[in-house]
C-alpha cells in the first residue's frame, strides 16, 4: 500500500473527471490524466516489504484528490526536463510518494518572506512602474530585468561571467485571458531598489531606463559604475552608499535633476564637481531626438539642484574637493574622513546662501583650518549647524574665527533644534542632553559671574573721568596698597521649580523613589528624638491657644520642605474600615510619622487649615500642598475677609487630597486663628470651592474620596478645566477610586473639540478615572486631547480592556473618536 495516508470516510473520492481539469502548470487546455503506476503483487505481512516495490494503483474508491494530481503532474514535467530524450511517463517513480514535491523544492521555488519571485516581480514592475529587489542575494542586476522592459538583452559582465538562469514564471490567466499588462497598460519603470544584495557591477544597458528617478544600490559590492550610468537625466535620489566604489563618472556630476546623493561608506578620495566641465567644455548631448533614441542632455554647471550631499566615511581630502560646490546645497556631510587644513573648503562653503548644515564630526581638521580671517562677511547666511564634534578644533579657534558673525553663537549638545537666529556650533566630546539640563548649566553659570563680577572701587571710577579744561590725556591713578575687603550681601537668588528639582536629583523616577526613602527615614528619626525630651517635660503647662505657637509649628522642616516648597501635613486619623468608602482605607500600618502623634499639637485638624496656612512666612511661595489622609475633621477652614474672594496661595499649582473621604460638599468655617470659639460652619460644593481659593492650580488630586456625578456637572468641569482670566485651568485632574457612575460633564467637555482639536483654554493633560462605577464610556471623550486617559476598574464592557492595554491612552482615545467621527 502507499504510505500516503488515503482519504477519509468522510471525503468523497474524487473520481476520474469527464470533462478537463486545468493544472496551473499545464496549459488551459490540457487534461489531467489518471498516471499509470508499476503493478506489484502486494507484501506479505510476515515480512517486510522489499524497497523496490511500489503501491498498487489507486482503486476506483479511493481516487486521487486534485492536490494529489496536480504534484504528479508538475512532477512529471520536472523528470522530463531534467532528463532530456526520456519519455514523459512516471515509471521511474518507485512510489506516489516519491512524485510528490520534497521539503528541499518547497523552499526553492518559495521565498522565505513570501515574496514573489525575481521573475514574477519584475514583470509585475511593468505595471506598477517601481521594482524592488532588495536582499535577494543577487549577484548583478538579472537580465531578465531589460529583456521584459527592454527587449534587449544586456552584454555579459566580466564580474558575473555565467549569469544563473531565472526559472520561468507560472502563467497566471487573468480575467482577459492574459498574463501581461498590454502596451498600453505598461509604465516606464521610475524607481529600482536592489540594496542589501551581492551586486559588483552594473549593466552599461541601465541607461537605456531614461525614466528612472530613484535608484538605491546601496549595501552592496560596488567598484565602479558604468560612464552610461550619467545619462539618466531624470535622477532626483541616488543611494550608492556602502559600497567599494573608488570613483564617479564624471558626468554624473551633471545630472540636471539630482536633489539628494548618498555616497558614504566607500573608498571615494576626491568630489571632481566639475570634472564634465574642465577647460570649459560641455557635456556633449547624445540621441537624435527620435522616439526611440531621445536626446540626452546635461547641466550646465554642477549638480545645479543638489540638495543633501552625504559623503561622509571616505578618503577624501578637503584639497581634492572642487571649489565649485553645487550652490543649491542645503545639507552637507563630510564625517569621518582625513580632510587635514580645510581653510579654502570651509569659505568656499561660506559663501553658499542655502547652507543651513555642514558635518565635519570625527574629520581630522583642526585650528589651523579655522584663521582669524578666514572668512568674509557675509559668510554663512542661513546656516544653523556647524558640527566639529570629535575633531582636534577647540573653541576658543571658533569664536576667533567667529566673531563677526551676526548672530548668537550656541556650543549645546542637544536633542532640539536651535531657535531661530542662532548659530550651533558643536565642538569637542559628544555629550547630548536635554533641554531642562542645558538651561539648569546656563542659570547655574549666569549666577556664577553674578557672584563673581569685580566690585568698582571709588578709585577705579576716577579712571573713567576726563578733564574738559585739558586735553591732555588724564594719567592714570597708582593703585592702593590694599583696598579693605567689602561685605556685599548676597542677593537672594529665586529659583523655579524644575530647578530645585534638579538640582537635588528628582527629575528621574529613582531620584524620587530616592528622596522619598530619606525624607520618611529624616522624619521618623526626628519624631523618635522628639519623644525623649517630651517624657521628661510633661508637667510644664503649653498654650494651646497660642497663635504664636500654632503659626510656626507648621514651618518645621518635618512638614515644609523649602527646597521644593512643599507643605505635608500628616494625617490626622489613620485609614480605617469604618470610612464611608469602601475604596478610601488601605490595610498598611501607618508609621509614626503618617500621623498627628501628642507632639504635633500645633498642627490643626481641620482636613484643609488654610487659617493657619496663610499665616506661615512660606504662604507666598508654596507650590505644593499635600493633604493626605486628613479626615479627622472633614471640614476647610478659611479664613474670613475680602481675600477670601480674589484667592489664597496664589503659586499652590499642586493640591494632594487623597483618602480624606470627603463628598461632593465639605463644610466650610470662616473665621480667623486668632478666634477661640468655635465659629459657625456652612456647607459648599467641593470643586467649586477650590477653584475659588485656588486660583493657579494646575494638579488636583481627589482620589479615594466619596465624590458621585453629580459633582462634575458641565460648569463644574469647565471651570476646573478651562483657563480664565482669573484662573490657570488645570492640567493633571485624577478623580480614582470614587463614586462616579456618570461622565456627562466631560461629555460636555469635549463637545466643544469637535472639530477644533487646539482649544487654548483647555490644558488638560491627564484624567484619571480609575476604580470608580462607570458604566458606559461616551465615545465624545475622545475628542478630548489627554496625554494620559486612565479607566481601569471600572464596569463598562465596551470597549474591550486590550484596546487600552496594547495601544494604550493614544489608542483608546483614537478607538473613541473614531465612534463619533
């Protein structure tokens, strides 16, 4: 029997058909004949069965399928053509098996990325106008290239003496009948990609392709080009980098339309601009002008619409590169190679008005390139970057060589573009750093020569002083012997935020975790010292009532950090399971420095004592108040006058509430610190509470609270939101682990996004919505331009978690927009 595996019950054999089956091999015409097999008389089972011995035919029962038949066909035509004047029959097949196609064919005829074959996708080229045969491994271009686009077959190359025969393609009918585009279906081809490939030497014939405009043979084993390669006049991108090419036809540099050449990474040694135009001849013209033969016809003067010239990684001295550079340059790149004194290169360049970057990382140059006179103004009009890193020039050789040009000269390492009107030159180490870093170095050096400036003593300003009655010259004044040293006073320096920051290292994600880690270590070394002295003193009486007490107590360093300008007050009650809400207690112990121990009595209990705040000497710098766990007494106290109505802490940009279990209204008392009864409360709507003695907050954190929807009303989310003449808008809002069940106010919200995506007044960066009872998320909310859009925990099903776990914030907002869009 075969060992083939028959088909099962199920199937229904295929029997012998009536009418013809087309092969994809055969012709449409022909037909699929049941093949003859050798007759044997079947093994017995009692040994084993002979290697010669073949399987009987296929009974009527169990027919071949079509799979089946059309691998004996093709196997078929396989035998005939490898064994030329034997007859086409399978008896030299010793089993069906043997006919059917090996592992080893499979991937012969199969490209391993599931590509079409060279042939296939040359021919397809014909209708597309682009080919594309990177990493192939050929070793030239195939003939079949110009034989299909030509008709022409190309001269045989001496690098490539026995070209491998490309396997002819299988017929693929198309709907009319035919395989081909026809002739007027048929585009010139335009672009050729055959990068990545074994490639030594090019056809002379590639230029009878007058249409190419991009040609990318880079990543190959280039020696030379063909002097036909110039004539494809139509060029705008050539790619010849990484290649061993050691010269260029001299005509390419006349190409007319070349916008961008890359030929790095070779062995070139000169760039002879203009070599097509020495002793002034021109570059002759070829063709007569006829349909089959077109006229050829070069610039005038070099390269004339070169944009970008990469030829870094050469052997090319700066004295063999043609004063006559291409004058529409805009980028170029001269990296890595031995340019030695570059002073004629570099004002030859000077004088290009379109330059904007040149590249010299990594050359050998040094000062001797760079004279005090080198340049004539103007020189450089439009340049932006003049990159000398790695190079034995020093900076104080730039600035000589420098010092007439009209605008601000920059020597930063940095991932940004310069602004406009200024100059980059970049000299020494590369050493790349961000934008916050650079300008912390330039306020850290600004401060410095503050500092360091020489005072102007009574006797040096009599220096300056002329006499009107005389015009002789006033002698200058001896010197004291020692002038007495002054006592200037520093002038207090005032820093921003981010420099704080990163002055003490938290600009980093470890920085903090860091800093966090000392400051609770400080903390909790302190409140173990404190408890010492309090054991022994706790018989003398302490004024409660002091205002004196109860205003310094909170510029502790336990609590206000300067450096930052931070204010945490600790908690007033630890988490615990009797909170109204489920999600507002956490099972961790509380230390000892979480919590208002019996030392802390001059910090008050209210969850936000801003009475006592504004009193502190730090009031008119804090930036960041934190407020954590505050729920002892769930109420604000403000403090009672008419700057309750213009605001309090005009720089607070960060407001930390976090567990405070507190609803959408929170009792307010208004009364003074100085007040010993107990004032009178009332009851106000939370957020609005806080934009109004707020008014430059710019992060507000309000998780784990008790706030439901009906508090992130439409009014209530613009005013938290959008910017006004009075107020900032917030850009951070993070509401997790609350009760809100509905987003109608930010639904609102983002109404006015739709198709106006640069709303000014919205500078919303981050909603977090995490772990509250959301059952439905609006698409509207996509429209809403967040950087950081949080949603986990909540009970909606549409859409699906993984849209935001693989895209995440980007996708999930592009999967909303595109519901309303």
């Amino acid at each position: 029997m075969s060992r083939i595996p028959q088909p099962s019950s199920s199937r229904s054999g295929i029997k012998p058909p009536s009418t013809p089956v087309r092969s994809r091999l055969a012709p449409p015409t022909a037909e699929i004949a049941r093949p003859r097999t050798i007759s044997a008389r079947p093994p017995t089972p009692s040994r084993p069965r002979p290697v010669a011995e073949v399987a009987p035919p296929p009974s009527p029962g169990n027919a071949l399928s079509i799979k089946e038949a059309i691998a004996l066909k093709r196997a078929e035509a396989r035998k005939a053509m490898q064994s030329a004047g034997s007859g086409p029959g399978l008896d030299n097949f010793a089993t069906l098996e043997d006919a059917l196609p090996t592992a080893a064919k499979q991937e012969e005829e199969e490209d391993l990325l599931g590509r079409l074959s060279v042939r296939d996708t040359i021919e397809q080229a014909r209708s597309t106008g682009s080919l594309n045969l990177a990493t192939r491994s050929l070793l030239c271009l195939p003939s079949a290239l110009f034989e299909i686009h030509l008709g022409v077959t190309p001269d045989p190359l001496k690098s490539v003496p026995n070209e491998p025969a490309l396997p002819a393609s299988e017929p693929k009918p198309s709907r009319r009948g035919h395989d081909k585009p026809s002739w007027f279906e048929a585009q010139d081809l335009t672009v050729i990609k055959a990068w990545n490939n074994d490639i030594q030497e090019v056809q002379h014939e590639i230029s009878l392709f007058g249409s190419l405009k991009t040609v990318d043979l880079h990543k190959n084993k280039l020696t030379s080009l063909p002097s036909t390669f110039a004539d494809l006049t139509s060029l705008t991108v050539l790619d010849l980098s990484h290649n061993a090419l050691t010269a260029l036809p001299d005509k390419l540099f006349a190409l007319s339309e070349l916008t961008t050449l890359n030929i790095s990474h070779n062995l070139l040694t000169t760039l002879p601009f203009n070599a097509p135009f020495a002793g002034g001849k021109k570059p002759s013209q070829q063709g007569g002008g006829s349909f089959f033969t077109p006229t050829v016809t070069h610039a005038n003067t070099p390269l004339p619409r070169l944009l970008v010239l990469d030829a870094s990684c050469n052997k090319i001295q700066a004295a063999s590169v043609d004063k006559n550079v291409p004058v529409s340059l805009t980028k170029m790149n001269l990296s890595g190679n031995p340019l030695g004194p570059s002073q004629e290169l570099l004002r030859n360049l000077s004088q290009l008005k379109r330059l904007k970057e040149v590249k010299f990382e990594k050359c050998e140059i040094g000062d001797d390139s760079l004279p005090i006179s080198l340049f004539t103004p103007p020189f450089f009009q439009v340049l932006v970057l003049l990159d000398l890193s790695d190079t034995q020039v020093n900076l104080d050789a730039v600035k000589r060589a420098f010092k007439d040009v009209q605008r601000e000269l920059n020597h930063d390492f940095s991932t940004e573009s310069p602004a406009n009107g200024v100059l980059r030159i970049l000299v020494g180490k590369v050493v790349l750093k961000e934008s916050w870093e650079l300008e912390l170095e330039r306020r850290t050096n600004a401060r410095k020569l503050a500092v360091a400036a020489p005072l102007v003593d009574d006797w040096d300003t009599t220096s300056f002083t002329t006499n009107t009655q005389s015009p002789a010259p006033v002698p200058k004044p001896q010197p004291k012997p020692q002038p007495k040293p002054q006592t200037v006073k520093p002038r207090e320096v005032i820093k921003e935020a981010w420099e704080i920051e990163a002055e003490q290292g938290l600009m980093t994600e470890g920085g903090r975790r860091r800093a966090r880690a000392a400051a609770a270590a400080a903390a909790e070394a302190e409140a173990e010292a404190r408890v010492k002295p309090s054991q022994v003193e706790v018989s003398e009486p302490r004024d409660t009532e002091s205002p004196t007490a109860t205003s310094s107590g909170l510029s502790n360093p336990q609590y206000y950090t300067r450096n930052t300008q931070t204010l945490k007050l600790p908690a007033s009650a630890p988490p615990t399971k009797s909170a109204n809400h489920a999600r507002a207690f956490s099972m961790a112990t509380p230390s000892a420095a979480s919590r208002i121990s019996a030392s802390d009595i001059s910090v008050p209990t209210p969850t936000l004592p801003l009475n006592t705040i504004v009193n502190q000497p730090f009031a008119d710098s804090l930036r960041v108040l934190i407020l954590a766990n505050r729920r002892m007494d769930r109420s604000f106290a403000i403090p009672d006058g008419p700057q309750s109505t213009a605001g309090f802490l005009h720089k607070l940009e960060e407001l930390d509430l976090e567990g405070c279990n507190i609803g959408d209204s929170v009792s307010i008392r208004q009364a003074s610190d100085a007040e010993v009864s107990t004032p009178p409360r009332s009851t106000e709507p939370l957020l609005p509470t806080l934009v109004r003695i707020f008014p430059s907050l710019r992060t507000l954190n309000l998780s784990y609270n008790a706030l439901t929807s009906a508090a992130l009303d439409a009014e209530t989310v613009r005013a938290l939101v959008l910017a006004a003449p009075h107020r900032q808008g917030l850009r951070h809002l993070r509401l997790r682990g609350n009760r809100i069940a509905e987003l109608d106010g930010f639904v609102a919200l983002a109404v006015g996004f739709k198709g106006n995506r640069n709303v000014p007044e919205c500078k919303l960066e981050e909603l977090d919505l995490r772990d509250n009872e959301i059952g439905r998320l609006p698409p509207e909310l996509g429209l809403l331009p967040l950087d950081v859009f949080l949603v986990d925990g909540n009970t909606f099903r549409v859409p699906q978690r993984r849209v935001w776990e693989r895209e995440g914030t980007k996708g999930l907002l592009s999967w909303l927009r595109g519901r309303v869009e």
